[in-house]
C-alpha cells in the first residue's frame, strides 16, 4: 500500500545517486585527483547523471551536478595536474 506507483525504473534518483557515489570515491580514495587513467569514477559518475537527467530534464540539480565535474576536469592538465588560466 505504501509503494510508489509506477515504473521503479523511471524514478531518477537512484541513478542519480549512484552518480553522487561514484564522484565522492574520487574526494575520498583519489584525493581529489580526477584523471587516473582506468580507475577514475568520473566517466560512470557522469554516466549515471546523464542517466538521472534523461528521466527528469527538469532536474537543475543534475544539470548543475554535471556541468561542476567537467568543470572540474578541464579545470587543470591531465598529466601535470598544473591548474589551467
């Protein structure tokens, strides 16, 4: 009786979430380091947001969400880690 009606798969939140989880093991296990090549979270973290955001385009949160982690990538060169401007 309590159960959301409708599609458990058209609900954006858990991907969303997921996507959250994946960019926190960057802060935590990475340092912070966001390029490392085979075992960076970001391409699944934006992967899962862009997923979250197909469900609900509305989302500002999202689209905020994603623009902040390819920001944050392009933010500084990949092999010296040197900030960019």
């Amino acid at each position: 009786e309590d159960a959301v009606e409708g599609d458990p798969c058209d609900n954006p939140l858990p991907a969303f979430n997921l996507s959250l989880a994946s960019f926190h093991l960057v802060l935590e296990r990475y340092e912070g380091i966001l390029e490392i090549p085979g075992y960076s979270p970001v391409p699944k973290s934006i992967f899962w947001a862009r997923k979250a955001l197909k469900l609900d385009p509305t989302d500002d949160f999202v689209i905020k969400f994603i623009s902040m982690v390819q920001n944050e990538a392009k933010s500084h060169c990949t092999n010296c880690r040197k900030e960019a401007g």
